[in-house]
C-alpha cells in the first residue's frame, strides 16, 4: 500500500511539473488565426455562390439554345418535306407529260412559295435542263456534282447541294436535286428545287440570340447552307474541321463550348439534327454575352467581399491595439503595485493601506508581526470583520481608529 501511494506521489509530482512547462498558445496568434479562418470562410462562400450561378446561367443559356435548335430544325423538316412531296409529284407529271411538262403551269398549280423557291427545273440525263420555271437561263448541268452524283447513283433520296451564287439564277442559291428513274429503272436525269437561303436568314432574323450570337444550317459535310451573325450572312463555308461539326457527326443532338471557326468567337454552341435530312441546325451564343450579368454579379460579390475584409481586418487591428494597450497598463500597474510592495516592505514600522469602502487593500510585513494576522486574511476585509476595539487609547499603533486599542 505505501509502495502505491509512494509510485502516485511522484507520478503526481512528475505531472505537475510537465503541468508547468505547458504553456497557453498566445491570444495573438489565436486572434490572427481565428480572423484568417473568417476570411477564408467568407471567400469560399463568394466563390460557391459566384460559381452556382455561373453554372445555373450556362445551363439556362443551353437549355434555350436547345430549344431554338429545335424549333428552326422542326421547322426546316417541314419545309424540306414538302419540298420532296413537290418534286415527286413533278417527277410523276413529267413522267406522264414528258416534254410536254410545263414547269411554270406547274409551280402555279402546286402555289409554291415564291420566297422560298427561286426555280424548279427538269434535267434529262444528259444534262440539259427540258423545262424550268421562268427566269431561268438554260445551262448544262452535266458537270454539276450532285448531278454526277445522282447519275452514278450514289443519292437514293433528296440531295441538298453546296450554296452557289447561280449562272442559271443570279443569285445565291441552295440548289435540292432528286432523281429521276426512267420506267426501266435506268437514269433519267434530276429534278433540281433553287431555293432562297435567304429565306432561312429571314427565319434566323427573328430569333434574339445577344451580341455576336450565330445560327447556322450546316450539313454533315461541314458546309454551311446558312448562317446569319449580327446581320452577316455567310454561305457555302466549309466548317468540316470544326470541334462542333466532330460532336454533331456523332450526336443527333448536344452542346458544346468552344471558339468558332469562321470569326474566333467563344460561343456556347447548341445543336439539333433535321429530321429526315443530312442537316443540323446549330445555335450559337456569345460566352461573354450570356454571361455578362453573371461576371457582373460575380463582381459585385467581391466588392461586398472586400468591404466586408477591410472591415474586419479594422475592427480586428483596433481590438488587437486595445488589448495591446490593456496588457500595456496592466504591465505598468504591475510595477507600480511592486513599487508599492517593496516601499511597503521596506518601512519597519506598521503600515496598512484602505480602499474607499474602508476595506484594507495592503499590510506590510511590520503589520503582520504586531497584529499577528497574515497579510492574505487581512486584505480584503474591514476593522470590524478582524478587530474588537475596547476602551479609549492614544495608541498610534492601532487601526481601528486613531486613540483606540485594539484586540484581535
């Protein structure tokens, strides 16, 4: 049992005195640490919000690309079909009238819209046109490629040929070329539908897509039927090489984000397939433009942020000088107050000190000795709560009062 007691005696010992070599970090480093800590957090708030709303703004921005993609791509399929319904029924009526086919009559008849086609033409297989609508010079189609095309029959549907600004119509044209099968099935020649591709720029024109925003009709081979950016129309460019043509050969429909290739633009780029048709209908939006309001906010955010660090770095800066200066005062009345003892210490006879409250705030050794109280039950305490007084003195020893003896 002493063995035990003896082991936590100097276990205790031994704790006590690692206890004193451990020392509190100091309340400076802990301020700087605990303002840095703020300041991060703040930041880091800034920066997630700020970086949620620039993503929530590009997804907004997509989202109605997409749609617009969608809308102008329903409604090229529409046109192109009826189109197709056309030339089928002229392929039909030049069947059964031969030369007698009157391309005129026939456009009248069938009311189309003058807008959106130039000219409907009839190609013998030799290529020399055999009937077109008015306005039209006779040329020899036989070096044209889509006819060659179409003769080597290598096209079993609609043909939408590369922009041409046209011999046969002065103009730029967006020839569409179909087939025509003879009743043994041999070649017979094409039928080839001039289209306006102004028509769809006037379609695009309607569309608000910002500063610098761009909708494109491109065919799979990377050329641009056409396109319209900030009232600049562009046809026949090729953008075979181009990041969205490679996702739009692999994808119907998608986004992607990436510089352009005709003027150097960053854009958000959406994409829609036209259904039934070797054609995308492409939407692009300037990135700057999308996200001007969002930088704008993003800005904002860093003022408030940077006010909000001024301050607390000020209000940080004072505290630390107040508590600077606080710790300055108490390390000057710590040596008042040891000034104070040693000239209490150094008077030999009784010397005690009292506060407002008539509490005693000091003794000094000499005190001690007479009255034979410490000093530490003394300090703290009145007359009354340590001496009785009796009789009348003129005792100039006495604290109780002056002429008054005392006894503890």
């Amino acid at each position: 049992m002493k063995k035990s007691e003896g082991i936590f005696c100097r276990l205790r010992l031994h704790v006590s005195r690692h206890a004193k070599s451990v020392s509190l970090p100091d309340p400076t480093l802990l301020s700087v640490v605990a303002v840095g800590l703020l300041l991060g957090w703040i930041w880091t708030q800034i920066e997630m919000a700020a970086s949620k709303r620039d993503e929530l703004t590009l997804a907004a921005a997509q989202r109605e690309s997409a749609n617009v993609a969608t809308v102008v791509a329903q409604h090229t399929t529409r046109t192109l079909v009826e189109l197709d319904q056309i030339a089928h029924l002229a392929q039909a009526r030049y069947r059964e009238l031969g030369n007698r086919f009157n391309a005129d009559q026939f456009v009248r008849e069938v009311g189309l819209d003058r807008k959106l086609v130039y000219a409907l033409i009839i190609v013998d297989e030799h290529g020399s046109p055999v009937a077109a609508s008015d306005g039209v010079r006779p040329v020899s189609f036989a070096d044209r490629e889509y006819f060659k095309l179409h003769r080597e029959g290598k096209l079993d549907r609609a043909y939408i040929a590369r922009p041409l600004f046209g011999s046969v119509v002065p103009r730029w044209v967006l020839p569409v070329t179909w087939r025509i099968d003879k009743s043994d099935g041999t070649f017979g020649g094409i039928i080839s539908i001039g289209i306006n591709p102004y028509y769809f720029v006037d379609l695009f024109r309607r569309i608000e897509l910002g500063d610098r925003g761009v909708i494109s009709l491109v065919g799979t081979d990377g050329i641009i039927r056409a396109r319209l950016s900030e009232q600049r129309t562009t046809f026949g460019h090729d953008i075979g090489n181009a990041k969205v043509m490679a996702a739009v050969r692999q994808n119907e429909r998608g986004a992607i984000d990436h510089p352009a290739v005709v003027d150097g633009v960053h854009r958000l780029y959406s994409y829609q397939k036209v259904e039934q048709f070797p054609l995308h209908v492409i939407v692009g939006r300037s990135r700057d433009t999308v996200m001007a309001l969002s930088m704008h906010e993003r800005a904002a955010a860093y003022v408030q942020g940077a006010i909000a660090t001024v301050a607390i770095v000020l209000v940080a800066i004072v505290l630390g000088y107040l508590r600077l200066r606080e710790r300055r005062l108490n390390r000057a009345l710590e040596v008042a107050q040891s000034k104070q003892r040693a000239i209490l210490d150094s008077i030999s006879d009784p010397v005690w000190l009292k506060d407002a409250h008539g509490s005693f705030v000091a003794v000094n050794p000499a005190f001690e000795r007479v009255f034979g109280i410490g000093a530490a039950e003394i300090v703290g305490n009145a007359r009354n709560d340590l001496f009785r007084c009796e009789g009348e003195s003129k005792s100039t020893d006495c604290p109780c009062s002056r002429g008054e003896p005392c006894t503890g």
